[in-house]
C-alpha cells in the first residue's frame, strides 16, 4: 500500500511580533499525524525545517507535541528562532510524508 505524500503552501502567520506556523485538522489526520504525538525540529539548512514524529522519544531528546483534538490536531510554532528562519519570506511550504512520518518546512516555497 501506497503512503500519502501531500505539499501545501501555507502563509506566514504571526504571534506578538515573532513568525508562527500553524498546520491544523485534516491534513495531519490524512497523513496519521494526531493530537498527542511528539515531534522533533532539526534545521537542515537556511531554507529548511525537518519534523520528525513519533508517539514518544527517547529520555533527554527534546520534542514539542501536537495539540489540539483528535478531530482537530494542531502543529503551533512560534518564536525569535522562527522569525530568525523566515526572514523576509512571506510564504512557507510543507512536504508531509506519511511513510517517513516527517514534514519538511522549506521556507519562501519551492525552489
């Protein structure tokens, strides 16, 4: 059986002054990615943020967890380091991978 792999451009959005990136609802669920999952962020390099999911990791490896409901899930960043990231980019563009269970964050869009 096949695995979902879904890109979806998203605007930026904003928080008290610092960039935000909101991902909600039917796009997580399609690709199994549910309230209460942990998920890691590495930056790959200045245009990329990878999202790695899990339902727990290890002791000592920092992760953040998917709010929201079952029917509604929600993946909420916000901070100076995400400000930091985009830049002047207006847009973001997310790679949900469903086999992998991952989603790149690759700023401003494709390439």
């Amino acid at each position: 059986m096949n695995k979902l792999q879904t890109t979806k451009t998203y605007k930026k959005a904003f928080n008290r002054g610092n960039a935000r990136i909101w991902i909600e609802g039917n796009i997580l669920n399609s690709h199994k990615l549910t309230n209460g999952m942990r998920f890691t962020k590495e930056r790959i390099d200045d245009d990329e943020l990878l999202l790695s999911f899990a339902a727990s990791f290890p002791e000592g490896i920092k992760s953040n967890k998917i709010a929201g409901t079952i029917d509604r899930p929600i993946i909420d960043m916000t901070g100076k380091w995400l400000t930091d990231f985009f830049g002047d980019a207006e847009k973001y563009t997310c790679q949900f991978d469903e086999e992998t269970k991952t989603i790149t964050i690759i700023r401003g869009g494709l390439v």
